[in-house]
C-alpha cells in the first residue's frame, strides 16, 4: 500500500482529533475536580474545536494544491 500525500494528510488530521478530544475529556475531568462552579475548559475546547474545522476545511477543499502558502 502506497503512501500519499492524501492518506498522509488524513491521517493527521484524524491524529489532530484524537489528541484534541482526549486532552479535552482529561481536562474536562481536571477542571470538574477543581473548579466545577467555573467551566473553564470551554475555552479550551471552543479554541481547539476552531483549529479543527479549519484544519478539516483545508483538508475537505483541498487548499493545500490551489494555494501553496507553506512554500512562501
């Protein structure tokens, strides 16, 4: 099985995930043991969840071909 550039890109992404949602669901769990009455983790988890969609569209639309910014 061949590795390209797409499947390399797909599995970053689905990477970014998994790290995003156990990191949140760990500190979720923190700040429900330390400061339940403030749920701090929203931020964490809505500024997160932004860099996710952005990430899934760039991926979905494929702007990485259209417009090369890493190469400038």
């Amino acid at each position: 099985m061949e590795i390209t550039p797409a499947r390399t890109d797909k599995r970053r992404l689905f990477r970014r995930l998994t790290t995003c949602v156990v990191v949140c669901a760990f500190l979720a769990f923190v700040n429900w043991q330390t400061s339940p009455h403030y749920w701090w983790v929203l931020w964490v988890i809505a500024g997160w969840g932004l860099n996710i969609a952005l990430s899934l569209a760039w991926y979905l639309f494929d702007c990485d071909d259209e417009c090369n910014y890493r190469n400038r």
